[in-house]
C-alpha cells in the first residue's frame, strides 16, 4: 500500500533530536535563574516600548473622545427649528 504517514519521504541532512517526557524538568531552576533573567529583560527593553505603548493609548483616548464628540448633534443648529 506504501509507507505510512510521516515516513512518505526520505529527507537528508535534517537530524532531530529527541527526549524522553519522563526526562523532562519543564520547572527546573525557574525560580533562581528564570525569573531573575525575565525581570532584567524586562527592564532592559521597558524604555524602549513603554514610550510607544504609552503614546499609542493617549492616541486611541483621543480618538474615541473625538468620535464621541463628533457624533452629538450641535444644539445652536437646531434653535429656530419648532
């Protein structure tokens, strides 16, 4: 019938590695060197975002107290009216 799923072709020069889920220590050293390492990248790269996060919500502010605004009808163009 032919090769199975996930063997139709034979690819060179690709090595995988694998290991065993048993093996695995997905929380090993997390408090001692993971999150010491994501508090420095997070200050290293927070003046450099920041700024533009922080400019970026003042525009969006801005543009919903404008639309709010431009939607409400003018009273002074409906005084003669009856």
């Amino acid at each position: 019938m032919g090769p199975e799923f996930g063997r139709l072709a034979y690819v060179r020069h690709i090595i995988t590695y694998s290991l065993s889920p048993f093996e695995q220590r997905p929380f090993a050293k997390y408090f001692s060197v993971g999150l010491p390492n994501l508090w420095r990248r997070f200050r290293g790269q927070v003046l450099r975002v920041g700024p533009l996060f922080m400019a970026g919500y003042a525009l969006y502010l801005w543009a919903i107290e404008e639309e709010q605004r431009l939607k409400r009808k003018n009273p002074a163009d409906y005084v003669n009216d009856e």
